[in-house]
C-alpha cells in the first residue's frame, strides 16, 4: 500500500479537502459497479423508491431511473465492507483521530442528464458536536466538469460558520436546500476532476456543490460515506423517510477504525434505504447531502 503523504493532514486542515488518488484497484471499481447494478435491478433487498426490474430491461434503463440511493451498505455486505476500506481509514485517521464512525451511506449513479446539488455544507444535513465530520467520495467513475464533478470552494471551512439554507428553483440542482449568503463566489470555486478510484475527503463545512451531467452518455457515479470521531455525541434525526425522531446520541453508527467509547449503548438500526428524489421524480425536500 502506498504511503501518504506527509502533508496530508495540514493540506485537509488548509483547504478543507484532500485528494487521494488510485485509492482502489480495477478489480475493487468492477465489483463495485456491479453491486451498484445489482442494487438498482432490485436483487439486493428491498429500497424504498426501487422498483425491481423486469428480467428482459436493459441495464442502462435500470440505471438512468435513479440519481442516488442512501443507506446502500444497509442491504450491501459488499458496501458496508468498503465502509472501512483500507486506504479510507488510513486518511480519516490522521484527519480526524485514531476512534472513527461512519453514519451513512449514498450512492450515487447520476447518469448523462441528471442534476447536481447546489452550494452546501454537510454539517447542515449531519450536525457533529465536534465539527469532526467527513466525507469520503468514492470515484467510481472519472469525474469530470462535463459529467458533474464536485466543485469545492478551498479554505470555506475554516470560518466554522454554517450558512443560512433556502428552497430554490434552479433546474441545475436536485431539490436539496442551497446555502446563501456566504462571502464567496462561483468565481472561488475549483473543479475536483479525478479519475476512478481515487477518494476526495472533505471537511463538513466546506462549502461543495455538483453541476448537471452534460456528457453524451454514461454515468457519473460515486459511493461516499460520512464519518466523524467515535469520541463525539451525534446529534442527528433519522436520516430515512417518514417520521424524524430526535436523538440525543444518533446510535445508527459503523465503527470503521480504533475504539467506540459509547459502545456500551449498543447501536441501533432506524435508517433504511431509499432513493433520493430528482425534479423528475417531484421535488421533496431532502434530509442528507450529496
């Protein structure tokens, strides 16, 4: 396994992101693609929003009905292992500490055509006590600017502010709430162009967003998982749809590296997968982030 770099923590802590690139093998992106098929034909188990697919339907059909699916590592013993993958665990353990969990789980498949997510923050959609969490994006594709990468905003991070949310009607995005009034422009922004396997960590209040997949075809797919110190109280609602019961210690947790001090709580399992609503689906709010 390659070392990472020495500056890998401090360039995290500066720009509030960090590329590792050929984090995952050829073999490790084929068998997640396949899992990613597996899971949008209906032969995984059951997803709210999923409609199983008939034997005969064209995989390309299967794929293009959806733009991402939360909680996959719920029915995925593949994707619950990727959870605590080597390398990913190698990076979150300098950026954030030796006790490490993760709480969800999306992935994405936005094929040529879908949407984005406006400018936001994932602490809004995962409040941390500490200000710990991270995500980990998972390049199951190149991402490009033609087929929506994430575009970042370096250095958004360090004010520590959340910024106020809104509705909006910009067809570019998907129905999720964009942050305003943030002292940045579009004009701040960088692309985040990186070829398949590699892994984009970044901070939870930087600000991020994704433009429309505008190639010709394929697919610009993704599983990114967030995760933040075992250390920490999580603060967090039931990230599934219907009913949100508030929790004081959000226990729907995956232990992915060093020790759990709250593991005598035990954990729990409130949130099940479902498919996140596009416009073309109707528009309805969502409670997690891309």
């Amino acid at each position: 396994m390659p070392t990472l770099p020495a500056n890998c923590a401090s360039f995290f802590a500066h720009h509030g992101y960090y590329v590792l690139p050929e984090a995952l093998s050829s073999g490790e992106l084929r068998e997640l693609h396949a899992e990613t098929l597996r899971i949008c034909r209906g032969d995984a188990g059951d997803v709210q929003g999923v409609t199983p697919a008939a034997p005969d339907e064209p995989d390309d059909a299967v794929l293009r009905r959806y733009i991402c699916i939360h909680m996959a590592h719920k029915i995925s013993p593949l994707m619950h292992r990727y959870l605590a993958h080597p390398r990913i665990v190698e990076v979150l353990t300098q950026v954030i500490g030796p006790n490490v969990k993760c709480m969800q789980s999306m992935l994405f498949i936005k094929a040529s055509g879908k949407p984005g997510q406006a400018w936001h923050q994932d602490e809004d959609f995962i409040p941390t006590r500490d200000r710990s969490l991270t995500g980990a994006w998972i390049a199951l594709d190149d991402a490009t600017v033609e087929n929506g990468c994430l575009w970042v905003i370096p250095g958004s991070h360090k004010p520590g502010i959340l910024w106020d949310m809104r509705q909006h009607d910009d067809a570019r995005f998907d129905c999720t709430d964009e942050s305003f009034g943030f002292p940045y422009n579009d004009d701040d922004a960088i692309p985040v162009e990186v070829k398949a396997g590699s892994i984009v960590f970044f901070n939870g209040y930087l600000l991020h967003r994704s433009l429309p997949n505008r190639a010709s075809g394929g697919y610009r797919r993704a599983f990114v998982n967030h995760y933040m110190s075992a250390e920490s109280f999580l603060p967090w609602h039931n990230p599934g749809p219907g009913e949100w019961v508030s929790r004081s210690d959000y226990r729907d947790i995956v232990l992915v590296a060093g020790r759990d001090p709250y593991a005598y709580k035990g954990t729990t399992n409130l949130a099940q997968p479902h498919v996140r609503r596009d416009r073309e689906g109707g528009c309805k709010p969502v409670q997690d982030d891309s």
